[in-house]
C-alpha cells in the first residue's frame, strides 16, 4: 500500500514562520534605531529635542514589543504550547501566547518607565 502524503514542509511550521516574523521585526526595529542616531548624528536639532525627550515612548517601547514578541516564541519553541491558567479562566494555543506577550510587554513597560521617571 502505498502512502500518498506529502513529507512536512518547514515552511508551514507556525514556529518558522514566527520566528521569520521576529526576525523581520528586529530588523525593522534596528532600522529605526539607526535613522534615529543618524538624525542625531547630523545635528537635526528638531529630531534632538523630540529623541532626547522621549526616547523611552520612541525607541523604548517598539524594543520592549519585539523583544517580548520574541521571548514568546522562544518560549513556546522551548518549551512547547503555552497554556495560562488563572481563576475562572483558561487560555491555551494562541490565546496563552497572547497573554503571555501582554504580560511580557507589560512589565517591560513598566520597568521602563520606572527607569525613566527615576533618571
């Protein structure tokens, strides 16, 4: 008897594609760090002020999204599906790696905006 299915292609692997987006994302990210330090670099003193005044809601946060983007999906591919189970409430597949981010994100909004507020 032979057997008709196709082998596994790696490209329909959730985790790949994933990972491809978090890649895509850093890289995104870095761009906008480097036009940033280029406005600063060449004296751009409207890009200065505003960069100086609010680099935590500029660069701080955007960081804070992917890097937390991307400790989910090492997480889950470390580790495997990611369940959330809080009283009343159970989140598993995509819904636990979504609290997970939320979660993710924002504790590292708020250590950032401690650090902000105390310097």
């Amino acid at each position: 008897m032979s057997d008709s299915s196709k082998p596994d292609d790696p490209s329909d692997d959730p985790s790949v594609i994933a990972l491809g987006i978090a890649v895509v994302a850093a890289f995104l990210v870095l761009i906008f760090v480097g036009v940033a330090t280029v406005a600063v670099w060449k004296n751009f003193m409207h890009w200065q002020v505003m960069l100086k005044q609010h680099f935590a809601a500029i660069v701080g946060l955007p960081v804070a999204a992917i890097a937390s983007f991307v400790l989910v999906i090492f997480l889950r591919h470390t580790v495997g599906p990611i369940n959330v189970k809080v009283p009343g409430f159970e989140f598993d597949g995509a819904a636990g790696q979504g609290i997970m981010w939320i979660l993710f994100f924002l504790s590292m909004a708020y250590a950032i905006h401690l650090v902000w507020a105390l310097g």
